[in-house]
C-alpha cells in the first residue's frame, strides 16, 4: 500500500516517535510520503515531501498524526480527493483521531489486510461574494459567526431556504455537522448527532434571549446568513481556521458535495467512541 503521513509542527517529545512510526511504516508500505510539515522538521529522512493532495495522487490511506485539530488540517491536504483519513491520536479527546499511537503495528496489519471501513463524514460548504477561504471553503465539524469585540453582540439575520428563520442576537452562531455536534456546538448546549443522519444543527452562543435554543435542520437546505453588529467586522471560522469579515457580508452555506472519508476499524465505532469520551455508562461510586 502507499501511505502518506500529516502532522503539525514536530514537538520535541514526539521526534522519536515519529522516527519509529515512520520506520514501521516504511517496512510496509510500497511508497512512503511525508508531509512538508514533519519533513522539514528533520535533517533527512529519505522519504519524498509532499504539500497538496495533488503531490500524493494514487495514495491508498493518509495517516493524521496529532488530535482532532490535526484531522481537520488534513482535510484540506486531501481536499476532493476523497484519500481516506486514519487519525492517530496524540492530543487528549480524540473523537475523530481515535486510534492510539501504542496500536500503531496493529493498525497496519488491519490496513494491509484491508480490515477496515471507511466513514463518509459531511462537511458544509461555504460560499461568499468574496474569496474568504481561498478554495478551502469547507468544514468538518462547524461553520462559526462569533463576535470579534469582547463586548457587543452581533445580530445574525438567517434564513433557512430562503424563508426567514430568526435574527440571532448572541455572541455568535455555531453551525454543525453530526461529527461537529461533540465539538464547539456540545459545550454551548447542542445535541449530539450520529454521523449520517442527514442533519445540521444551529446552535447559539450566549443567545441574549433565553427561549433561543439549538435547531436540527435537513442537510440538503440551504441557509443564508447575513451579520450586523456594532462592530465593523466579525470573525468568521471553519474549523480550526479563522478570517475576519466585514460586516453586511452575505453567507450562504450548503452540504459540501463530497464527504471525508475517515477510517474506522471494528469494533471502533461513533457509540464506541461517544461511550468511551464522555465515559458513558461508568459509575465512579464504584
């Protein structure tokens, strides 16, 4: 198989383990990439570099190394090229990178032998009058409208298919896939929702108005937003990227027309996982 590795900055901690798990990859794989972020990290490392999902064309799996922030950079690394993502875990949580690094030959075995499944996540997808994302105009996990004083709210008109929804006077609005529902939108108070159940959730944050609460929408509709506030600009995210924007910018997002596919493997599944995190089920008393 031909593999390619992504990780952030190469922490000191790490270096030896990613020298070991680049050697245990490269004994079993046919062709070995390494992303220009770990590349540069070492002297040499006699594997070809790589940047875009264009260097790694023909790639089986690419293996995320770090936590879920991680995960969401390599999205954009592979873009439309629907390469499926195996996240190994070296952060805390870990819902979307859940394998763990000490599994790492085992991990292998299972991808050579093709022992695995691959989990179709939808992403949304962001269209504006102006190129705010570059071509990078999709998120995983949520869309984000946040204030960017730390004092006034913003107002944020929505529509949902072109009927008009509600004016959000919050701190910001949280837009969310399934795999976004354990993230940013869980710790203002949205709901959790299975991966491909086919929804969105709008979720506010700090809403001024109390009878405000999360919604779950089809994801085929299509919502335009448009923020007004007493600041000039507001700061919009997709993941873990962030812009600012002037206000009075029209947004209109919809379901990205290809998904992530994220690599699980049995019996790691999302209730697996949502028992495990959130240590479901458990009683400390005991």
């Amino acid at each position: 198989m031909k593999f390619a590795i992504y990780g952030r900055i190469v922490k000191p901690e790490h270096r030896r383990r990613i020298q070991d798990f680049l050697k245990i990859l490269s004994d079993h794989s046919e062709k070995l990439y390494v992303h220009r972020n770990i590349y540069d990290s070492f002297d040499s490392l006699g594997f070809p570099p790589f940047e875009s999902s264009i260097d790694i064309a023909g790639v089986d799996i690419l293996i995320s190394f770090g936590g879920d922030g991680t995960l969401l950079d390599a999205a954009h690394v592979v873009q439309d090229s629907l390469i499926p993502i195996v996240g190994v875990n070296t952060g805390r949580l870990g819902f979307l990178s859940s394998a763990s690094f000490s599994d790492i030959s085992k991990i292998i075995d299972l991808l050579e032998n093709r022992e695995y499944h691959i989990d179709a996540r939808t992403m949304i997808n962001l269209e504006a009058s102006d190129p705010i994302f570059g071509k990078s105009t999709f998120a995983l996990n949520e869309v984000t409208v946040l204030k960017q004083s730390t004092s006034s709210m913003v107002t944020v008109h929505t529509f949902l298919n072109e009927e008009y929804l509600n004016s959000y006077w919050a701190d910001g609005l949280i837009i969310g896939t399934p795999s976004g529902s354990t993230a940013y939108s869980l710790s203002c108070g949205g709901p959790i929702i299975i991966p491909g159940s086919g929804n969105f959730v709008l979720t506010p944050i700090a809403p001024h108005n109390l009878n405000v609460r999360p919604l779950v929408i089809p994801d085929e509709s299509e919502l335009r937003l448009k923020v007004e506030g007493r600041s000039s600009h507001f700061l919009l995210a997709l993941d873990t990227r962030s812009e600012i924007v002037e206000t009075g910018t029209e947004l209109i997002l919809k379901k990205c027309q290809f998904p992530l596919n994220i690599v699980r493997f049995r019996p790691d599944s999302f209730l697996n996982t949502l028992r495990k995190k959130l240590h479901w089920g458990l009683d400390e008393r005991n």
